[in-house]
C-alpha cells in the first residue's frame, strides 16, 4: 500500500474510504461496548501496534496481535481494537475496490511487505483522527 498511496492519492483514499463507511452505514462514532468512540485514542491504538510490530519485527506479531498486546500494555481497549480494524477494512476497500476485506487476510498475503502494513495503519490512524467518534 505504501507504494500505491503518495501523498495526493492520500486524501483521495481517505475520502473513499469515509464514503464506504456511509454507504455500509458504519457511522464510526460508538465502540462495540455502546460506548462513544475517540479518534485520537483508536490512533494511538494504531500507531502502538505499529511501534510493537517494528520493535519485533514484523509478521510476527501480526497486526491483529500487536492489537491485541498493545491493548494490554494500556495503549487500547476492545472499542478501540475493533474501529481499528473497521478502518483498516475500510481503506482496503477503497484502494482495492473489493466490497469485503478482512485486515488480517490483507496482512498474511503472500508477498505483503511491511512497507504496505506501515503505511496501511498509517493511514489508518489518520482516518480515525479526522472520522472515528465523529462521523463519517
């Protein structure tokens, strides 16, 4: 992904992946508890995953489990582990033009460099700051 989004493609993917979300009615402002979500802390979930995944090296752990283990360490919780993995999802979406992705599968593939994870949950704590707890 990294080599596919340069900076003016950015705002573009953003906006598309905003648009996937309304379309799906994926409003993005309650967490999985009911409870109202925040951007900014489903983007320090997401850049704390990514800071355990270069600290360890990456496939290992995935993106699911740096989620999971960052959540542990106090970066997170499950509200914020799953509208990461709704905007991750999101994004994947709107650069590949599937109507499902799943952010794990996307992670495993066969060739996937870290490169493209980076910039994925990039991209994806950007989103969050701009839509998560606001609405798309």
């Amino acid at each position: 992904m990294a080599a596919e989004v340069a900076v003016a493609g950015r705002e573009a993917l953003l906006a598309a992946a905003a648009g996937i979300a309304r379309g799906d009615r994926k409003n993005l402002l309650f967490g999985a508890s009911g409870e109202r979500l925040v951007g900014e802390d489903v983007a320090g979930h997401l850049e704390a995953a990514l800071a355990l995944m270069e600290s360890r090296g990456w496939p290992h752990p995935t993106i699911y489990d740096a989620l999971e283990e960052s959540a542990l360490d106090g970066a997170g919780d499950w509200d914020s582990r799953c509208a990461a993995r709704d905007v991750m999802e999101l994004l994947i979406r709107a650069q590949s033009g599937a109507s499902y992705a799943d952010y794990e599968a996307w992670n495993l593939r066969r060739g996937r460099r870290f490169e493209d994870v980076a910039a994925l949950m990039l991209l994806a704590a950007a989103f969050a700051r701009r839509y998560v707890g606001r609405g798309v």
